[in-house]
C-alpha cells in the first residue's frame, strides 16, 4: 500500500499527532495497489488494495500540553463547561 507522508505538530502530553500538510505520497510499486503508479488503468480486479496504508507522520512542532481533543474530554470528564 502507498503511504502519505504528513507534516504536523506532536503533543508531547498525549503523544497525538495533529496533521497539517500531507507533503508527498510514498509510491509502494506494486501493481496491486490502486493508489501506485505501476498500478494499470485497465485493471478490473476487486482484490487491489485501494486505500492508503499507515501514514507517515513527521513532526515539525512539538508542543508539551495535550491536544485539543485530550483537553476537552478531560474537561468533560470533570464536569467543566467548555467556552
């Protein structure tokens, strides 16, 4: 399966990565993916994967707080109003 490869910032609290950009697509050169270049356009088969593997993440910010989400739910979870 080909991979994206995504810039964002990593929240040093909860480990969660928050993409900003997807910078590039790596190409697996199989001809069972339907996202490679290799793959044929007159391909009729069902078996070809056609969705994007695991994406790649790297980090271009590193914040050390939980992320927005992690935030709200502890905030929920104490019983906090959210503005």
């Amino acid at each position: 399966m080909c991979q994206q490869i995504a810039q964002g910032t990593r929240w040093g609290k909860c480990g969660h990565f928050q993409r900003h950009l997807v910078i590039a697509v790596l190409d697996c050169n199989t001809l069972r993916c339907e996202r490679s270049c290799h793959h044929p356009p007159t391909c009729r088969s069902k078996t070809c994967a056609t969705t994007f593997g695991k994406e790649i993440q790297r980090d271009v910010d590193f914040v050390d707080e939980y992320c927005f989400a992690c935030r709200a739910a502890q905030a929920k979870a104490a019983g906090v109003p959210l503005r």
